[in-house]
C-alpha cells in the first residue's frame, strides 16, 4: 500500500452488525498494516449524507463502498486495499438475509 493516508469509517445504528463490521475493520486494518484510526459514526444525518440507507455502511475516504451487509475480514481487506471508494456501494436487500430473498 502507499503511504498516502487514507480515512476508514464505519457507519451504523450502533446495532450488533454495524459493530460487528466495526471490529472486522479494525482487525482488516491492523492486518495490512495501515496506521490510520477506524472511526465509528452512528449519527443518522452522516449516514444519509453519503446517499445509502442500509447499514452498516464502511466507507473509505468518505465514500461508501460497501452497505446493508457485514463481508467477512478479507473482503473487508480488500476494499481497503483496492481503495474502492470511486464504485458504487455493494448493497444486500433491506431485511439482512444476505440477498436471498
């Protein structure tokens, strides 16, 4: 990864998925080695700034990437990584089950 500092939020209800995803970010950080702070928003009006209204939204510099569902830590890493926050968010139907319905 390049030095460029780059800015990791997590945003959500405070509900057991958005911090699910929180932790799993900070692990996915910690991993890769990036010094920069997961930063953990839960006030509704930021959320609906970024244009998504599922959570838990991660969001790398201050464009969502991914939203309505928690991925597990590698693919949590590799949004990191590719910096993705040019595409728009992966969303998962509204009811959480993961797409199914």
């Amino acid at each position: 990864m390049s030095n460029e500092k780059i800015k990791i939020q997590v945003l959500g209800s405070g509900c057991p998925s958005c911090k699910k995803l929180y932790e799993l970010t900070k692990q996915a950080v910690q991993e890769l080695g990036i010094e920069t702070e997961v930063e953990y928003v839960t006030e509704i009006g930021k959320i609906i700034e970024m244009g998504v209204m599922q959570t838990p939204v991660l969001a790398i510099n201050d464009k969502p990437v991914m939203a309505g569902s928690v991925p597990d830590k590698e693919r949590i890493k590799e949004l990191i990584a590719n910096k993705s926050g040019d595409s728009a968010p992966e969303q998962k139907c509204a009811c959480n089950c993961g797409g199914s319905c």
